[in-house]
C-alpha cells in the first residue's frame, strides 16, 4: 500500500487490486472474495477512483443471441440473489449483452478493459468498506461457464468508529 498520506489521512499516491471470478456452471451466479488484507476492526475506507474489467476474448466469444448476457459486479456481500442496481450490496454493475447486426459475417472491434471511472465524483470516488468484497458473476443463456477479471484503483482513507459503522450499513441494507 502506498505509506505516504495527506495531512487528511488520505493516502497520496493509489493503490490498486486485482481480482477475478468464473463461474461454478453456466448462467450460475457465483461470487469470489476480493483479498484486501483489511480487518473488520480497521477503521480505513478505501475511496475508489477506477474500476477496469477485462473479458478473455473466449468468454466475449459466447454472446452469440440477443437474449445471451454476462452481469458482473462488485458487491460488499455473497449473499444476494441477483446482480441488480436496486440491491444496495452492489457497488458496479457492468453488463454484456448481444445485439444481433445483421448478417453474421459483422463484427465488432472491443478494447479492453472496460474502464469504470469514478474519479470526478465529489469526494475523488466512491466511499466504501473494504471488508468484505467479492467479485460476482452471471451468465444468461450461456452455453457455458463464464469468467472474468477486475483492476481496482483506490486510496485508503482513515475514517472514525462512527463513520465505519455507517458505511457497513449502506453496503449492508438489504431491499
């Protein structure tokens, strides 16, 4: 992690993560917990200021009908039921789907990663409690299993009792 921090207690310089997720069987949602090394007794909130997601061109390659879908998300809980912007566990939610061109000899040129940029946001990003985090994943109509890969850009940010607990309550609320 980066040592170095402004007179805020906020680290100067991001740091970044690595995760990823695949699927236990086809159109199966599946979460993977993102390793952040943080206790639930530290009292730091990561500001999260990039999001990229990566897809092995393999995984791209199974979107071959309009009702075929891939949703992936960063969630701060395994136990949901569905990867959707109403659940407040959900804090991205980035879906693939395909949409039919025309004759089959079209195609489209996708760069990676997929970049989710939170940084002009007030505050630099988005506030949350690094403990815990999970990668989660859902094919739709897939013939197969699907898989896929996140880099996080963050800061950590030395934050009170109070404003923890707070933050594990806006991640934790349930519909």
């Amino acid at each position: 992690m980066a040592k170095k921090k402004t007179s805020a207690n906020v680290d100067l310089y991001a740091n970044k993560f690595f995760a990823s997720v695949t699927e236990s069987a086809a159109n199966t949602l599946t979460f993977d917990e993102l390793q952040t090394n943080i206790s639930m007794r530290d009292k730091v909130a990561w500001v999260l200021h990039r999001l990229e997601w990566f897809f092995p061109i393999g995984e791209i390659n199974k979107l071959i009908d309009n009702a075929d879908k891939i949703s992936l998300a960063l969630t701060s809980s395994d136990g949901i039921d569905s990867l959707d912007l109403s659940e407040p566990t959900v804090i991205d939610l980035l879906e693939l789907q395909s949409v039919d061109k025309g004759t089959p000899a079209n195609w489209t040129l996708m760069t990676q990663p997929i970049i989710r940029d939170f940084s002009q946001l007030p505050g630099g990003g988005i506030i949350i409690y690094p403990k815990p985090l999970f990668l989660g994943i859902k094919g739709l109509s897939l013939a197969s299993a699907v898989s896929a890969e996140c880099r996080g850009y963050f800061t950590v940010k030395d934050i009170d009792k109070e404003t923890a607990f707070d933050l594990i309550d806006v991640y934790r609320l349930t519909k």
